[in-house]
C-alpha cells in the first residue's frame, strides 16, 4: 500500500539585517541532542556547492555553521563539514531520476529498491536508525530553476522489496517573501542575499510500522513520485519519482520521534485465528518525554462487510518519564472471517492510529487428509520464500483447508511435518493458456471461437502433463488485457541558474 501525504510547515526563525548577528541568535550550540532527535550526517552524500550552473552562487564560509550540530529553533540541524573552496555543502534533489526498471527485459524489485548497498547516482538514499518517526525537518530552499518544481518526497522503502512509504512537502524558493514565515537568510559568495527555509514535514509513524523489522530503515530523497505500470507482469512497478525534476537543495535533515512511542504486535504469527481462539493483540508504550504523560487508548473493530462493530474498549494509561507497560486487548468476536483492528492513543494533540486486518477462521470441516473422489482439492499458490513471502505459511495454509501447492520446497521441520500430517501435494505452475480478450467480452460469443478455445486449451494441458497426471492445477481468473507502458521520465529545461 502505498500514501501520500501533502503538508508544508514553516518555522520562524531570527531575522537580523547584520550576517553575522543573524547566524549568531539562529544558530545555538547543541549541549544534548536527546532521545526525540535523530540527526544525519549528509556528509559523502552532499554533491553540490552552488545553487545554480553559475561560479559564486554557494553561501558563503560564514553564512551557515558548516560541520557544527546547533540549534535551529530549537530543532538539532547537523551541517555538512566543508573546509575547501571546492568542498560540497547540500543535496541538489534535481540530480534524483529513475532510470531502472525503464528498459527492455524482466527487472525484479531489487533491481529498483536495491537501496544503500548498491548506491546509484541518479539516487538519493541515506541510511538510517530504524524507528517510528512523527516528523522530518530539513533545512532548504527552492532554486526556482527553470521547468524545475519546489517539492521534496521523502520515500521509505525496503531495500531490495520496496513496499515505499512517501511523504510530499513543499519548500519557499530563495527570493520568497511571505508574510506567514520568516526566512532564514544567508549571503551568497557573490554577494546576494537569499533565504533558506526550516520545514517541517509530518511523518505517520504508524506507516512506518511495515519496516519495524529492519536494522536500518532507508530513505530516499526524490522529487514527485508515481505510479509506474507496465504488462504482463508485474502489471504495476510500485512508486517512483517521475516528471519534472525538483529545484530543491537540502543543507540539513534531522527526524523527530514522538513523546511517547506505540507498538502493536500480535500474539500469534499470521493474523490468524481458530474459531475456538480469542483474538488478542499486545500494546507496548514508551514514554521517551522527561514528565509524566498521561495518554488514552481506544481499540474497536469491524467486520469486513460491515455488519459487526464491537464496542470500543478505552483505557488510561499514565506513563512515568522514561516508563514502559504492556497491554493485551482481547478482541470479543462472533462472526468468522476477516476483521479490521484499530487502536488510537491520544497524547494531548497528538493522535496515532495503527491498523490491522486479522481473521478468524469458520471450522475446517476437511479431511485431515484429501481423498480422491470426496470433494474438490483445495490448494494455494506461494512464491515459498521468494519475494519477502512470509515463513510460517505451510501453517497457515492447512488451517484455512489447503491441502496442496505449487511445489513443496520446505525444509524446515515443523513446516515438513505439516505437509506430511496433511498430505498435501504439489504441482507444476498454472500458467494462462492464451488470452481470450478477443472474443471473450463480444455481446454474443461466435460458438466456433468458443469451441476452438476449449482445443487450445485441452491441447495445452496436454503438453503440460504426462498421461493419467494424478493432479492439474489452474486459476481462475480475468482476462488480463495490456496496459499502459511506463513512461520513461524526462528532465527538461535543465539549466537552473541563480538570476
């Protein structure tokens, strides 16, 4: 899943007509960074000194307080060290394109989320410590280049699966004059005045929650991201920055995490229950502030078609400073089937909300074991560790009356002994016959077109099967049709210059 997010918020900093005295009451010296911030360093990533393709257009030695951590409005900023008259001081998000996934031949996800690890030029990806941040402030300003746009994407995203997780703002330009904010200004080497900006960019930690497991959490830098399609398969790409490049020059980037920290897990692996089982989840808080916090929590679910709510179960929980507890919230269901969980904790004006789809499974009425000629045989489709699939789903599977796969590859012993307690067989991979979008959705079908498909489609087993084969696998499915190819991004009006 993936969403967006669109809020730009500008914080006021000191204003001076002096320089030096403007940098001496915006800047303060950082005794402590503390637990809620998250400075990082973008030293190795910076690439760029001027703010354009003219000589002089980088700010001057004093105009920020280059390789220092200091306050910005009470926000920790860390700046790039830069010593040289050539060292690079920002990020230009204008050298950010996609270029993978955008040329000839089948490109697995990693190639397009290989994150860090296999660093690409046209990528801005930073590494960071993991965890379930409320807000990203950066020190920027637009170039107000030409055919450029002043907006910054922030892109959580797994490295080598993607699954991104994108967050949109937009930041001033450097001649901007608005009366609801207040510019940071800084001298240019030759000798103009421009502004550069503190902006806050809201963060939902609960979206974050998808990436809870990693060491490092990854980011990347970009400009305006789309959906990307494509056919046969996969038919969508995910999300990727594409259109026209950004103008936006980042100096500094600290995260925030919130006062007091929330983490839902569940008691058993899946998200699924027997009918005989009471669904639950365990809450973790952690209150990271330096006083008490006292926050409420609210936990209510809804059925899938809508028809059972159950009531909402509050509760208050009072926090010492850098205190921790742990709930259980039983979840009292009557139908089968799936469920959505939502839980809120509410901190003053501050307000988190996780959500969870968990089942319930109706009986398994089948036979332990599947005997020809009493029923249908029930199987399920897994890439059986390939793709990020999940362990555990042998498991899962029998429970919800599966009782044959694709090609049974486990090797881990509780998951061989399910498929051995279970019989559960395996198969060759269904793979479409031939597209039947040509005749298929006529007013009336031409019953020769008909009947020659059932051939094609006898024939083709066939091949596929040895004589007297004990299994055939097939789905059932749509017509898949072509669609739109992914368009390969181009950046126009490529000189951005400071006039």
């Amino acid at each position: 899943m993936w969403r967006l997010t669109t809020l730009t918020i500008v914080l006021a900093v000191v204003s001076t007509t002096s320089q030096g005295a403007a940098a001496e009451e915006t800047f303060r010296p950082v005794v402590e960074v503390g637990p809620l911030f998250e400075t990082i360093a973008l030293d190795g990533t910076a690439g760029s000194r001027n703010l354009g393709d003219e000589a002089g257009t980088a700010v001057t030695d004093d105009g920020l307080p280059f390789g220092k951590t200091v306050l910005v409005e009470g926000v920790p900023m860390q700046f790039v060290e830069r010593s040289g008259s050539e060292d690079a001081d920002h990020i230009d998000i204008g050298r950010s394109m996609f270029g993978q996934a955008n040329v000839p031949g089948y490109h697995p996800a990693g190639v397009r989320f290989a994150g860090t690890s296999k660093p690409a030029a046209a990528r801005i990806q930073l590494q960071i410590p993991n965890g379930r941040y409320d807000a990203m402030y950066v020190v920027a300003t637009f170039d107000g280049g030409k055919d450029s746009l002043p907006i910054l994407s922030a892109m959580f995203y797994r490295p080598s699966a993607g699954f991104p997780m994108v967050f949109e703002t937009t930041v001033p330009s450097l001649y901007q004059s608005d009366t609801q904010a207040t510019p940071l200004p800084v001298k240019l080497e030759n000798g103009k005045q421009v502004n550069l900006w503190l902006v806050k960019i809201p963060l939902d930690p609960a979206m974050l929650a998808s990436f809870s497991d990693l060491d490092m959490l990854e980011v990347e830098l970009t400009k305006k991201v789309y959906q990307h399609r494509s056919y046969p398969d996969p038919y969508m790409y995910g999300w990727h920055q594409g259109g026209r490049p950004s103008g936006v020059r980042v100096y500094a980037l600290t995260l925030h995490r919130p006062d007091v920290h929330m983490t839902l897990e569940l008691t058993i692996f899946g998200h699924v229950f027997k009918h005989k089982q009471t669904p639950s989840y365990k809450l973790h808080l952690a209150n990271r502030a330096s006083t008490k916090r006292t926050v409420t929590l609210t936990v209510d679910t809804t059925s899938h078609d809508g028809q059972e709510k159950t009531v909402p179960q509050m509760k208050t929980v009072t926090l010492e400073a850098g205190g921790e507890k742990d709930l259980t919230f039983p979840l009292n269901i009557e139908k089968f089937g799936i469920h959505r969980l939502v839980v809120t904790m509410k901190d003053g004006d501050h307000q988190w909300t996780e959500w969870r789809n968990f089942c319930r499974l109706a009986p398994d009425t089948r036979a332990v074991k599947w005997e020809q000629g009493k029923g249908a045989l029930f199987g399920y489709w897994s890439y059986h560790g390939g793709h990020y699939t999940p362990p555990q789903k042998e498991r899962l599977m029998t429970m919800a009356g599966g009782r044959a796969t694709l090609g049974i590859q486990a090797k881990d012993p509780v998951a061989r002994q399910i498929i051995e307690q279970h019989a559960v067989r395996g198969g060759p991979n269904p793979w479409p016959i031939s597209p039947q979008s040509s005749w298929a959705g006529e007013e009336e079908i031409d019953p020769a077109k008909y009947d020659a498909y059932k051939k094609a489609a006898v024939d083709a087993i066939a091949m596929a099967y040895p004589e007297n084969a004990e299994l055939i696998t097939f789905f059932l499915s749509r017509t898949s049709r072509a669609t739109s190819r992914p368009a390969i991004p181009r950046t126009i009006g490529a000189s951005r210059n400071i006039s």
